[in-house]
C-alpha cells in the first residue's frame, strides 16, 4: 500500500466521514488516493481557513474529530487561524498537510515552510513524517491525542515521498504514548469536599464552559442542576448545555452578559465552575470577581485549575464522571437536610425579572437584535433541529443574549480566538456533520466578507446554509468602542451598508439572496431563506448606531455594567 | 519570586526541546539555565531547568509541562533534597610571571588545567552552582578571557529517601 493510501485508511478505521480541504504540489499523492476511492467524503473548500473552520464546525456539530487537509507552505499557514481557533476553543481537531520531499526539507523548497515549526505553541502535538513506517503509529496517535483529555488540535505534516513510498500496512491497536496520560478518573475525597461545601453553600452559582459540551457531560450537569437545585449561569461556549428554557438556567455571564449572570457570580457564596476558565471576558476586573465566594473548579485540564483564580476545591478529571459522581454524593450529603436557599433563588428571579436584555425599538431603523429576535421566533417554529454558528462581533453577542438553545451542540462560535470569519465555514461544516439540521449562520458583515468565497462550497457540494448578515455597514463592536472609549473618532471602521451587494453576491455563488430593509420585509425574507431549499444569504440592513447593552469594559467590575440607555440604575 | 530547578525527563523525540523551551517563552517564564542530555535509557534525555519565578508560576509551569506529549516526568528538584553540580571552562589571562600562583590557587578551588597558552590558562571545574561562581570571582581579576558554564544539572539524593513522586500526578 502507498503511504497517501494509508492516510485515508486510518481516516476511515479512525470513523471520520467527512473531511475539509484543498490538494496542492505536496500533497497531491494524498489526493491521488482519494481518486481511487474512500468512504470519506472531501468536501473541497475554497480557502484552507475555510477548510480548517468547517472542520471545526463538524467537529462542535458532532462531537467527532474535525479533519482538514491542506498542501504545503501556503496551504499550511491558512490552516493557521483555524489550528489557533481550534486551541483556543479546545475543539478536537487532526490537520494533515503535505510537506516537500524529504530530500528538500530545510533547503527553502517551492512551498516548503516549517508547518510543526510555526503552529507549536497552538497544537496539542505535532508530528513531521520522514519515514513511511511510522506513517500508521502516527495517524492513531493523532486522533487519540486531538480526543482525549482537553480536547485540542494536532498537526500532522507528511512528506511527499512519504505519501508516495509502499509498504505494508498494519494500522496499531494501541498508541505508543508514554508522556500523554491525561486524568480518567476523579479523586473521591476531593468529590466529597465538594458536595460538603455544595451542600453548606447560602448562594451557590454553578459557572459552566465549553468543557461541559466537549465532554459530554450535559446530561449529568442537567441532572445536578435538578437534583440539587443549582441556579447555574453558562458562558458563551457553554450554550447549549443547560436548555436555555431552564428555570435555573441564568444565561452568560461576562463582558455583554446579563446583569442577573453577572450580579449572580458577584454575590455567591460558592461558584461550581465546571469546564470553564475565569477567562478575562467572563470575570472582568478579577479582583471585584465573585469576591465572597468560594471556588469548587472542576476541569479535565489541571493547568486551568487554579490558573487565573485559586480554587479551595480543585477537582481534575473528566466531566461526565467528576458530575455523575458529584449528584450522587449530593443527594448523600442533602439526605442530612437541605440548606433553604429559597431566599437566593428569589433573589436571582428578581434580578431577571428586573435585569432583562432590551432594548429600543424605533420606527425608522431595523435594530439588530430585532432580527435576532426574528430569527429565534422562527426556529422555534421548526420540527427540525436548528444549529447556530456565528462570527465575532456585535452580532455574535446578540446572539448570545436572544438566541434560545435548547439542545447541547447547537450554538457554535469563536469563543476565545475571536476569528471574525469563523462563522460561514463553520456552518457548512456543522451541516456537513448534521444533514439533519437547519444550520443558520448569524454573521456581521464585516465577518462574513472574510470568508464569503466558501459560499460556493456550500452551493456546490450541497451543504445548504443560511447565513443572515447583520449588515449595520460598520465593524460594528469596533465602532462601539470607537463611539464609547475614542471620543467618536470612527477610523477605518465604516464598511458601507451597499457595497458589496450580499444578495447579487449569493446570487453569484448560486444561493438565493435576500435583502431586507425593514422590518415589514424581515420575517417573509428570512421564512422564504429557510424554506429555499438551497443557500441562502439574508442581508439585513440594520441600525449602524446600536450598540450592544449591557457592558462591562475591559478590565472593570460587574458592579460597573452599562447598561442600555434608560434602563434602572441600582447597585447590588 | 525565587529560584527553583526543575527536573524533567523528556522523550528522546525531534522537536521535543523545543516545545518545552517555546512553552518558556510564550507563557513569559525566564529560564536561568537549561542543560539537556542523555540518561540511563537512550530513548530519553534529561532537562535540567532553572528558572526564577513564583511558587503559583512554578506550579503552572509544571502542570503546563506534564501537557507536552514528550514529557513523561517533570520534578521539582529541591536544594536540600538532591545533588546540583556545574561544569566551567574558565580560559585566565595569565603572564608566564604569574603561572604558579594561579595554578596555586586554582588547586585548592578543586579546578584543573585544561590546558596552558603562552598567556592564557584554561581552568575546568566540576562542583556545586556555588563553587563555580567562588572560582570565577577568584579568577577574575586576573582577566577572564572566555568563560562557559554547561548550567546545573542534578538529581535527587538517594539519601533523601524513596523516589519522588511527580510534583504534577496525573
């Protein structure tokens, strides 16, 4: 067998079924072998990042290993962005690029760049094949390391040569992997500790992350919440975890989430952070964060714990077990009496019910969130499941803060890289895993012409999306913090509502193309999107001047929030 | 902040050093020394670290090691719990004049000579971190013309009872 052959037999006996990406010089053998057949189905992008954020989005949709694929050189550096997302999001991802020939390696070859070189601190491990031999152990090793522990990308770069040398191939049972041992199992007495101090806690708050979706553990942080009755916010990356429709369930905290999120962390007596990082989006100026509370965190990543925030119970292993084994001994410990906590819980109510996201509605311009709104009201209209994935923005904040995600896996962002462009190819990746799904990408316009050219991917390989462009004619959270922190000065920030024209543009690529200028137009244009059978682009020509409420700024307090204008001013 | 050596047996792989020094240098740690070579086993090396930080920075640093693939022990090697020796070569001006204090002198600092020029010696010493600084400060006013350390390496003293267990378990 070639080694280019190899590569896709490990694909498919590693059960990926679809992957994302683009042949070139190098790594064309690979190419070769996929002309003369696999089960796995390439979807052919029309840029590597776009190849690298559908892998991502297939993976967030899936819950599998996102596989991209891409040539040497240029083809490696585009996958850069996606490979740093993928870290920064933890999101389980094999890239398999090409590399010149072994010969050539370190003589500034045609295309030849450092690809293990470049993306090292961005990757869980990365390897360069020279030697077919190792060709079969690497692939294995690739797919256990992207999927075990914090999940997290691996680069896998491949010589030419070796994609072209025959051997006989074997592919291992078992990895050879003496230094990754990542935790499989959680210390009881650290479990104990926890649920003693769960079960003393006066306003305990759980504080749940993305690590709750990449482990699967959704299930079992629902049924602490309902056994235990454990008010929880979610973050960005979290939503989906908890039903946005929980009782319990108080949405994002952070930079542009709610006053009731927010006010809930900073006055806890305990925050039960679970797959989440005390990152600087979330807690703000970290010394006013939470700062009566005691930290129970639980992580599969012992680094995260105790990293920005000390813990007094710092609890590592995988989330499934670590929740499971928590609600068990919760109801052991609550069998002694349950603390009332009545008091706390009406306490967070009244803050939702005072606190909601708003804002205002005028004649003469469609506002954002209006939209959004739209947008929400119509997926709750549908027997199908709706997955969403956004780009990086005003937009993707709205979208936080309006969408309704009842299900886990079905609100997909760039959480912590912030990739403005991430939210297209993300979508044609998460349809590509779900067929089964409505995929809507909620886009600015701003980041949707960073990778508009994959329309053409989801027109051509039948991956039908619909991505509604937020068009407010602005790099719109730029402009806010133009508006608000640089004295109005609004440099290169002013894109156009009209140029380009989204919906000729679709058109072109071979979606349908909507433009909605008011809000008379919005619901039958973004009805018709939906039910046009193929890609749609929604252009929505929005309030270039809304600004996204509330706000913590960078580096303040939650008792510093600006609120929407006109809203009730009262310090918790 | 303080001074802390740390331990760590590495994968004899390509590439392996360098993601443990790019980890130094993109999380911000300051690595005073770093000596790197074979142990007992040759599929393995042994990195000796000294890097000044905090005792939070060293535990990040630790648990952010034991994530390198490569990596299949890191410990922290603790002044009273294990042995910490240096190599120098110290090349001294020496005019022929002064040849036998020096070499006198470097005597009973424990250093050889590695080797005589017509106006230079080149001393070697093998001792403890401090004893090679003592040295240098000797020589010194002679005029160093050239001077290496291999940085520290060390193990934990046999003495010190049991074999340590990682600093990071996992």
């Amino acid at each position: 067998m070639l080694g280019s052959d190899a590569i896709l037999r490990a694909l498919e006996l590693e059960g990926v079924d679809v992957a994302f990406g683009i042949p070139g010089g190098a790594i064309l053998p690979t190419y070769d072998a996929i002309a003369r057949g696999t089960s796995v189905r390439h979807v052919l992008a029309r840029h590597e990042q776009g190849a690298g954020h559908m892998a991502e989005g297939y993976a967030r949709a899936s819950g599998k290993v996102g596989v991209a694929i891409a040539t040497s050189g240029p083809g490696a550096t585009n996958l850069v962005t996606p490979i740093a997302d993928a870290w920064m999001d933890s999101t389980p991802l094999v890239c398999i690029t090409g590399q010149v020939r072994s010969s050539l390696i370190g003589t500034d070859a045609f295309q030849e760049i450092d690809a293990t070189g470049i993306t090292m601190p961005i990757v869980k491990h990365s390897w360069l094949v020279q030697d077919i031999e190792e060709l079969p152990g690497v692939m294995k090793a690739a797919f256990h390391v992207a999927r075990t522990g914090r999940q997290g990308p691996v680069l896998v770069d491949v010589a030419k040569d070796v994609q072209e040398a025959a051997f006989d191939f074997v592919y291992p049972d078992a990895v050879d992997l003496p230094g990754w041992k990542p935790p499989h199992k959680v210390h009881p007495k650290q479990l104990r500790e926890a649920a003693r101090a769960i079960a003393v806690a006066q306003r305990p708050i759980i504080y749940a992350g993305g690590g709750v979706q990449n482990a699967d553990a959704c299930v079992e942080l629902l049924e602490l919440v309902n056994s235990a009755q454990l008010p929880a916010v979610v973050t960005l990356m979290g939503k989906g975890c908890l039903p946005d429709s929980h009782r319990l369930n108080y949405g994002a905290p952070g930079m542009h989430g709610s006053k009731y999120a927010n006010w809930a962390l900073n006055k806890a007596d305990l925050v039960i952070a679970v797959g989440s990082r005390f990152d600087d989006r979330v807690t703000g100026k970290l010394s006013a964060f939470a700062p009566g509370a005691k930290v129970i965190h639980f992580d599969i990543d012992a680094a995260e714990v105790g990293k920005i925030r000390a813990a007094e119970i710092p609890v590592v292993g995988p989330l499934k077990l670590a929740l499971a084994q928590l609600a068990a001994e919760v109801r052991a410990v609550a069998a002694d009496g349950a603390p009332d906590r009545s008091a706390w819980l009406r306490q967070l109510e009244d803050w939702r019910e005072r606190f909601p996201f708003r804002y205002e509605r005028s004649d003469g311009t469609l506002k954002p969130q209006t939209a959004i709104e739209a947008l929400r009201d119509l997926a709750a209209t549908r027997e199908e499941d709706v997955i969403w994935t956004t780009g990086v923005g005003q937009h993707q904040m709205w979208a936080m803060q309006y969408i309704q995600c009842e299900k886990p896996r079905s609100f997909i962002t760039s959480g912590e890289l912030g990739t403005m462009g991430y939210g297209l190819p993300a979508a044609i990746g998460a349809k590509a895993a779900r067929p089964d799904a409505t995929v809507v990408c909620i886009d600015g316009d701003g980041c949707f012409q960073m990778t508009c050219q994959d329309l053409a991917t989801a027109s051509l390989e039948r991956l039908p999306i619909v991505a509604v462009v937020i068009n407010n004619g602005w790099l719109g959270m730029v402009r806010q913090w133009q508006e608000m922190f640089y004295d109005e000065r609004y440099a290169q920030t002013h894109l156009t509502h009209a140029v380009p024209n989204y919906a000729q543009l679709a058109e072109a690529y071979g979606c349908a193309g909507f433009t909605v200028e008011n809000e008379d137009e919005l619901e039958s244009a973004l009805a018709a999107a939906f039910a046009s059978g193929r890609s749609a682009v929604v252009d929505v020509r929005c309030d270039p001047e809304e600004k996204c409420f509330p706000m913590i700024p960078a580096g303040a307090a939650a008792v510093d929030t600006i609120e929407a204008p006109g809203g009730e001013v009262v310090v918790a | 902040m303080s001074t802390h050596t740390i331990s760590v047996r590495l994968e004899n792989k390509p590439g392996a050093l360098a993601r443990v020094s790019q980890l130094f240098s993109r999380r911000g740690y300051n690595i005073q020394s770093l000596a790197v070579g074979p142990t007992e086993r040759p599929d393995i090396s042994r990195l000796t670290l000294r890097v000044d930080c905090s005792e939070h920075s060293l535990e990040q640093i630790e648990k952010q090691m034991h994530k390198l693939v490569n990596v299949l022990r890191v410990t922290e090697l603790r002044p009273d719990e294990s042995i910490e020796r240096e190599l120098a070569l110290i090349t001294v001006a020496v005019p022929a004049e002064r040849r036998a204090e020096i070499v006198a002198l470097s005597q009973v600092a424990g250093a050889r000579v590695a080797d005589i020029g017509r106006d230079a010696i080149t001393f070697e010493l093998v001792g403890r971190p401090d004893q090679v600084e003592a040295f240098e400060e000797l020589v010194r006013p002679y005029g160093v013309r050239d001077l290496v350390r291999t940085g520290r390496v060390g193990l934990r003293r046999p003495s010190a009872g049991g074999r340590t267990a990682p600093t990071v378990q996992v």
